[in-house]
C-alpha cells in the first residue's frame, strides 16, 4: 500500500475505538471491527433500497493492521451491485491514528445485503 491509497465510496460511519473494545492483547477486537462495518453496510444498503435490509453473507476479511485505542474508526462504502432482491456493497476500513495525521486501511470485505418487507419477507430493491 502507498500514500496515494483512498478509500473507496462514500464515508459512510465514523467512531472512535475506546478501551472497552480490546481484547487481552490490548488491540481493538476484530469483531468490533466488524460490527462498525455491518452497521455502515446496514446504512448505505437502506438508503439505497429505501427500506429495511439483512446483511445475508460477508466475503474474505483479513486484518491488515490492527486497530488501537484511540484510533479515529473510518468506514466507506459503494454499492457494487444490485440484483432483485438483494446488492453488494464493498465495504473498506480505515483508521486515523491517535495524535496523527497518518490513515491506514485495515480491512475491507464485501457484504452481500437483502431487502425485506414489513413482514421480514425478501423484497425488490428497485431501481
């Protein structure tokens, strides 16, 4: 990775890694990690459907650095397709490091997401 890596999509959710989410290692615990994702994932698929959506399947996450306390939790988000009922969005995580203007990316997946109706049913996502 170089200096000139951005994230891809749009900033979708940001936050703050707290003490609270580390595991005995110290380091943010990757399921952690993975819930600010999906919560993004959630976010930028119901503006898209316009409506409720799941999170049916995440594909190939690896952690390539980890995320420390105090970090600046940067989430952004593209819609990468959209099929009837349900579209993949490719998901990316950054990090601003404490007291720094330095910016890693940490992981990125791609999270397959369906739409439902008011009775949990799958739904068309439209146009």
């Amino acid at each position: 990775m170089t200096e000139l890596d951005e994230p891809q999509g749009e900033l979708t959710l940001r936050t703050l890694a707290m003490p609270a989410d580390t595991n005995p290692a110290g380091d943010i615990f990757g399921g952690w990690v993975l819930a600010q994702m999906d919560a993004a994932a959630g976010i930028k698929s119901s503006e898209r459907a316009k409506g409720r959506t799941v999170t049916a399947a995440v594909k190939e996450v690896s952690f390539k650095q980890p995320v420390k306390v105090g970090d600046t939790v940067c989430i952004y988000c593209s819609v990468s397709s959209v099929g009837r009922t349900s579209m993949t969005l490719y998901v990316e995580c950054w990090v601003r490091r404490q007291f720094s203007q330095e910016r890693q990316k940490v992981t990125d997946a791609h999270f397959i997401m369906v739409a439902l109706d008011e009775h949990g049913k799958p739904r068309q996502v439209g146009p």
